[in-house]
C-alpha cells in the first residue's frame, strides 16, 4: 500500500542529495502503478494527488492519465475534483485520450450542483481541443443565460477558449455579451469584459457593432470611480475601487474608441476623471493610470486628454521603481509618434534615466531619446547623448554611438555638421563604432568634394593627438589616402587668411605611428592594409615621398597576413617604372556612387571654411596661424559638459613648473584623459594674471583649448580666514572647498580629500569644467592615494570669473578612484559658491 501525500512530500523533502529524490520517486510511481493495475478504488484519488505533485517535480506522470478520467465519471465530488485537477495538469489539447472524456464533461455540465458545472467549464476552458469546442459550445451557450451568477462567469470565460479556437463559430455569443455586460454581478462583469476583448482582438470588424454598450461602460467605471458603487468595500484594494474590473473596461474602451471620433467622445470625461481621481502613491493606482493612460493614446482623443496622458508617464519617471520607469520609458516610446510636443516636455527627465543604475532602463530611455530626435532638436540632443558617451559603460558604447551615427545621417542640417559630429563620435567611442557607420562616413566625404580640405586637416590633426580610437584611425587613415594633396597642398586657408603648411613627411611620420601603434593590437593587421593602401594613393599626392613610400611598403612584404602581404607586394610593383604612365589614373580617387552625389547635392553642405589649426601637432603652420584667436575649435565640445547655453571649459591640472611637459601627452590609452590631451608640449612661462590666450597652443581635438595654455603658478596656501565648503560628498568620498580671493581679481580654491571608507582609495583624478567665461588652472594633486579615514591629498585652483561676479561661478566635477579593485567614476556639480567669486 502507498503512503499518503503528506508522507510522499515529507520523504522528498527529507531526500539530502537529487539520486535519493530520485530513488523516493521511483518506488512510489512503482507502489502507484501497481495501485492502478488491482484497480484499487479507494485510493484512486490519494495517487492521482500524489501524480499530480510528482508532476510539479518534473518526473513523468503520463501513467496516470486515464486514472483521471475515471475520477471524473465519479458520482463523488471529491474524487471528480481531483479528476478534474488532474486532467487541467496531467492532460493537454494535444492528447490523444482528451476525447474519451467529452461526454463526461458534458453530463456534468448539466448537474444539478453547480460546484459540478464549475469544473466541467473550468476543464473545457482550459484544455479543450477545436474538436471538444465544437461539440460543447451549444451547452455552453446555453450555461451563459443560467440564473446562477456563478455559472454564467465560468461559462463567459469559457467562451473565450471557444472563440479562440474555432473561428467559424465565433459569432455564436454575440447575442449573450450584452447581458453579461449589463450584470451587476462583479464576476460576471469581468468575464464579460475579457470574453468581448477577445472577441474583438479576433476579428476587429466587430468593433462597431459592440459600439452601443460604451454608454453602459462608462456609466459602471465612473460608479466605481465616485463613491456611488454598491460593493466598493468589498473589492477595494489599496484604496482602489475594484481594480481589476476597472483596467478591464479600459482595456475594452481602447478597443472601442480605436479610429472613431464620436466614440471617444462618450469616453474622454471620464478618462479624465479617472487619470485625474486615481492616487498613484501605489502599484494599484499606477497600475490603473496606466491602462487609462494607453486607452487615451489608442483613441482619438482630445489634445489635452493626450497632454495629461503623457504627463502622467511623466510622473512615472520620476519613481523610484525600476518597474514603474521602464514601463513609462516602454510607453512613451509607443505614443511618441501620437504627440511627438507633449513628450518633448520630459526629454530631461528621459535623458536623466541614460545614467540609471539599471541597464535595461538605460537601454529603454535611448531608444526613446532616439525616437525624440527630429529635425529641430537634432544639435541639442545630439549634444545631451554626446554629454553622456563620455560617461557611459563600456558595455553601452556600442549601441550609443550607432544611435548618434543613425541620429545624424538622419536628421542632421548640414554636411559640415554631420561630419563634425561624426569626428566628435570616433574620438570619444572609436572603438565602439560599426563598420557601416565608418564606410557610411568615408562615403559621405567622398561625395562632398567642398569639405575634402576641412574634413583631411580635421581628421589629420585629431590623430596626432591620440590614436587610441580605432575607427578615428581608420577613417582618417583613409581620408589622409585619398585626400592627402589637400594637407600638403598648402592651399588650405587657416582662420587668419594665413595657408596652412604641412610637410609629406608628417603625414608619412603619422602614418609610421599608426603601424606602430594601432588602436587596436589584435586587429593590427586591418590597420596596417589601411595604412598600405594610403601610403601607395600618396606616391602621387606627394611625390618627394617616393623612396620612403617604398621603403614603407617593403615593411608589409613579409607579413604573416596573406591578404596584406598580397596589398604590399602588388603596390611595390606598382611603384616600378614600366607603371609610370598609367600610375596616376590607377591610384586617382575613389570614384563616387550617383546615388551618394544626388544624396549630398539634396543636403546643405555648410561652412568649408577652417576655423583653428593647431600649431604644435606636428605641421608647419603659416606666419600667424598659431597666434590667431580661437574663434571656435574645430571639434568643439565645450559645451559638452555644461548644461546650459554657454559652453564649457574644462580644466586638468597643468604642470608643476614652468618648461614642464603638459600632462598626460596625446598618445594615451581610451579614457577620457587621454583623449581630451593634447600633444606634448614645453608649457611657456605662467603670467601674472590669466589672459586669453593670444600665442598658447589652440587645441585642434576635443575640448577646444582647454587643457592647453601655460601651467598656472603654485598656489599660495589658503587663509585661515577662507570661506569653507562642502563640494562633494558620495560613496565615502567627501571634499571640501576653501575660497578666497586674490588682490588681482582672481580667486583660489583648495580642494581636500577625504577617504572615510576602511580601504584606501588608488589612481585617483580629480577634474573640473567651468563656463566659458570662467578661466581655471589646476595644480597637480599633492597624491593619486587617498587613505582611509584621513584628509592627506589636497589640489589647488586658481578661477578667474570674467564677469566679475555677475555670472554665478559654476563647477562640473569628474571624480575616478580604484577601490577594493573596482574602478568607480562619478560626476558632481557645485554652484553654492559665494556671491562674487
């Protein structure tokens, strides 16, 4: 004899290791099919139980199957319940052995218990094959008009299982729905909701026959809305009138009000009442305002009804709950194209969600900052996402820049434009940018012969800064290939009217360096065909480079890269001088698709004219070009780190001494430091005040001249009297600021470090960016370690504010540290500075 279920789950419980599970199992489904061999009745029901239990553990059970439909031909109702559980788990549609059992479904279904009826419905709406609807759906239309509310729910909702599965009688309950939704019974209301919804998800063409009933609808949800509903307490969750039955007619007010004006008409009051009265401090009302908000988005409703809608996701943004905000991110994304204005009003609170914790909110808020974008605020959010690439998670990068890249191709004004913001691109995520995004940018140059100059001279000075992004080396590898004559042409014109002088051997000098050094040393070998293929389209843009191209070439002979190899070899013989008279036209410019020529001369090409060139990256520079003004960098991100209209200036610490080399030269690795670097160069002697700089180095590469200029005088030491601030206090990391101001007009800031962690803080970089009408020179950090629980590490600023206190001065913080092994990297904004500094 078998044990009881209570023993059987006792036993398996107590099993220590899976083989003594499996052993407990295996001799109880050899007691329990012993059982069903002597036909023991009296305990058929205790071993179906116990089946249906083994089932949940995920062993087989299929042995039991036909004991359940002997539980159901029972008269007993315990037995017939257990029969029936076990034919919803043990059973599918697809069994074969499912049709033995439609007769007694049938003769329970007219019992006089309704208990009885209750699980023949539950049976056929859960399992029931196409061949079971059809022969059953006659009682089941009947079992909808019973007077028993209990019957009429079970039987609405198994007619959703009916309609689902045969299309031809789809139509039989039409004439039955009215009732149900003219019931006052709470059950059977919700049936007749969800049986309808169905219906109309099925076979849409129905929608303006059940048009008639939205009276009756908004009539039951504003009862449930207002006090006036007969059972509110007894449905009332969390304050909310009966939940579930409200997001069942919004749900089914959706489908009503789609693409009909008078139909939303008769509902967009109480929409109103009810995103206006529904409390949303809880996951009950959220889940309301919700459904209310999408009925509003799906139906033609008025304009301020679809404001208030938006603005309720809005609102949804700024919870706490990760749930919560990626449903709001979800649904804007969905009604962006409905009201493209009202959901511009959160595109702050949306872009704040890029530096979620969470990445699949991070995730979410791009798509919809990407579906935002359009013609008018293409520079503005392509600045914001630009903004965030410097701070974004290697594992994020990726899909960031293919959004910027798409963003752009798409929508931006002009080809200067989009080819800036390209270059701003691969120098801040080169190596997460696609392929097609580099070929995509390559053609875009090649079709725009009035920016081949702007374009070479850009590219060409940004690799001299730094070769560590890999699609900026590619690309400009590329461009310097085919456009080399106009870097050495000297007929490029600098901002001061003076030519632009850049020796072929600077250009080869660089190329030299990307063989060296490639961005990418595991993808070396892609690097080096680039490099060989421009040095062989350099033989005649620069012909005094003849030997050294040769010399070049030779080097790629010998690889170990068959594809490169092959490239070195067939350019070498290329060079020989049977090829003389035909070299030119083979090595001449890639010719242009018509496709990408209609594409260019559709488009504005912008200003060509150059507006800085950098006098220490490596060319020879026209008399006064390096002393002219910086009007406007040419990759400027200034204003990258500043949210408002004025661009920023960002500052790193200058060298300790004057004829110091700057810090952290134009080669480094990917990180920010490295990048917005600029090349190496002797730091002139710091003058007394901070002057614009009218003969400093103007930076070519990101952030403009900002890390260029003299290195600023060591600091004096701070007063006593120094105002005293907290800047900065995070994650155990806390800084302080003390202030004063200087007889000449500036002001000096000393920054303390304070570790109140157990462990020591290594490798860290303290930044600062400040507008543009502020000047800041940083002194070295006194140490790169902070120790625990001890303010040992100052740094020393010195501001100038040229407005002379009428602009509040302002400071964006960039923060890195190691600890415990984990890099951490943080941004802060201090603006409580005193008045006047």
């Amino acid at each position: 004899m078998s044990i009881k279920l209570r023993e059987l789950i006792r036993s398996i419980r107590a099993s220590k290791t899976a083989a003594e599970e499996r052993a407990v199992v295996a001799r109880e489904c050899a007691l329990i099919r012993t059982a069903f061999k002597e036909d023991d009745n009296q305990f058929r029901h205790r071993n179906v139980a116990k089946l249906l239990f083994i089932h949940m553990m995920g062993y087989p059970t299929h042995f039991g199957q036909m004991e359940c439909l002997k539980l159901i031909a029972s008269n007993k109702f315990p037995e017939k319940r257990v029969g029936y559980l076990g034919l919803t788990q043990l059973l599918d549609e697809n069994t074969e052995v499912l049709m033995l059992v439609t007769n007694s479904i049938k003769n329970d279904m007219g019992h006089d218990n309704q208990y009885v009826n209750g699980l023949a419905l539950c049976a056929l709406g859960n399992i029931a094959s196409s061949e079971m609807c059809r022969a059953l759906a006659r009682e089941v239309e009947k079992m909808m008009s019973s007077t028993n509310p209990y019957i009429r729910k079970k039987a609405a909702l198994c007619a959703m299982r009916i309609v689902r599965k045969v299309e031809e009688i789809e139509d039989k309950f039409n004439g039955r729905i009215a009732p149900l939704l003219e019931d006052r019974n709470h059950g059977v209301l919700i049936a007749g909701c969800c049986l309808l919804t169905s219906l109309l998800e099925i076979n849409p063409d129905y929608v303006p026959d059940f048009r008639r009933h939205i009276p009756s609808l908004v009539r039951t949800l504003r009862n449930m809305v207002t006090s006036g509903y007969s059972n509110a307490a007894e449905y009332d969750i969390a304050g909310i009138t009966d939940p579930f039955l409200q997001a069942k007619i919004l749900r089914l007010l959706r489908l009503l009000g789609t693409k009909s004006v008078s139909a939303s008409d008769e509902m967009n009051d109480i929409l109103a009442q009810v995103a206006t009265n529904t409390e949303g401090t809880k996951n009950t009302g959220n889940a309301i305002l919700y459904e209310c908000v999408l009925t509003i988005m799906s139906i033609e409703a008025e304009s301020g009804l679809r404001v208030l809608g938006i603005n309720i996701l809005g609102r949804f943004l700024l919870s706490r709950d990760n749930n919560i905000r990626y449903v709001a991110l979800a649904t804007l994304q969905r009604v962006v194209n409905i009201d493209s204005k009202a959901v511009q009003r959160h595109r702050a609170t949306i872009i704040e969600c890029l530096k979620d914790s969470d990445i699949s909110i991070r995730k979410r808020a791009l798509d919809v900052a990407y579906t935002l974008i359009n013609e008018e605020n293409i520079k503005n959010m392509t600045k914001e996402l630009l903004n965030y690439l410097l701070v974004a998670d290697t594992d994020f990068k990726e899909e960031l820049c293919s959004k910027i890249c798409m963003a752009v191709d798409k929508y931006s004004p002009n080809r200067r434009w989009q080819l800036d913001t390209l270059i701003k691109v691969m120098c801040l995520g080169g190596n997460y940018v696609k392929e097609p995004m580099r070929e995509k940018f390559c053609r875009v140059v090649a079709s725009t012969p009035e920016l081949h100059s702007y374009t070479v001279i850009k590219l060409y000075f940004n690799m001299k800064e730094s070769l560590s992004q890999e699609a900026l080396v590619h690309v400009g590898v590329w461009c310097l290939g085919e456009f080399g004559d106009h870097l050495v042409s000297g007929r490029a014109v600098g901002p001061d009217n003076q030519p632009i002088h850049i020796a072929p051997g600077d250009v080869l000098d660089l190329l030299m360096d990307v063989t060296r050094k490639p961005p990418n040393a595991n993808k070396a070998a892609a690097a080096h065909a680039l490099v060989a293929t421009a040095l062989i389209k350099l033989v005649t843009r620069c012909p005094g480079e003849f030997e050294r191209i040769r010399k070049a070439l030779r080097r790629f002979e010998c690889s170990l890269h068959v594809d490169l190899q092959q490239r070195s070899c067939e350019f070498l013989e290329l060079l020989e001088n049977e090829w003389n008279g035909s070299r030119a036209g083979i090595l001449d410019r890639m010719p242009v698709s018509e496709r990408e020529i209609a594409g260019a001369e559709s488009r504005d090409i912008g200003d060509a004219s150059i507006d800085e060139v950098h006098p220490s990256a490596g060319g020879r520079s026209g008399p006064g070009v390096g002393a002219a003004a910086p009007a406007k960098d040419l990759l400027d991100l200034n204003d990258l780190l500043d949210d408002g209209p004025p661009a920023a200036a960002a500052a790193k610490p200058a060298a300790p001494a004057a004829g110091a080399p700057l810090m952290g030269g134009g080669g480094g690795g990917g990180d920010l430091l490295d990048l917005l670097d600029p090349s190496p160069a002797p730091a002139a002697a710091a003058p007394a005040a901070p002057a614009p700089a009218a003969g400093g180095p103007a930076d070519l590469g990101l952030l403009g001249d900002i890390f260029g200029g003299a290195p600023a005088p060591a600091a004096a030491p701070v007063a006593q009297e120094a105002h005293q601030m907290l800047a900065y206090d995070k994650n155990g990391l806390k800084i302080m600021f003390a202030c004063r101001k200087e007889p000449d007009g500036s002001s000096t800031v000393l920054a303390r470090f304070r570790n109140d962690l157990d462990a020591p803080m290594t490798n860290f970089v303290f930044e600062a960016a400040v507008p543009k009408f502020v000047r800041l020179q940083m002194q070295p950090a006194t140490g790169q370690v902070l120790p625990p629980h001890v303010e040992a590490v100052t740094q020393s600023m010195s501001v100038v504010n040229t407005t002379n206190g009428e602009k509040p001065l302002l400071m964006k913080l960039r923060i890195g540290y190691v600890v415990n092994g984990q890099p951490v990297q943080e941004m802060g904004q201090v603006g409580n500075f005193p008045a006047g500094y």
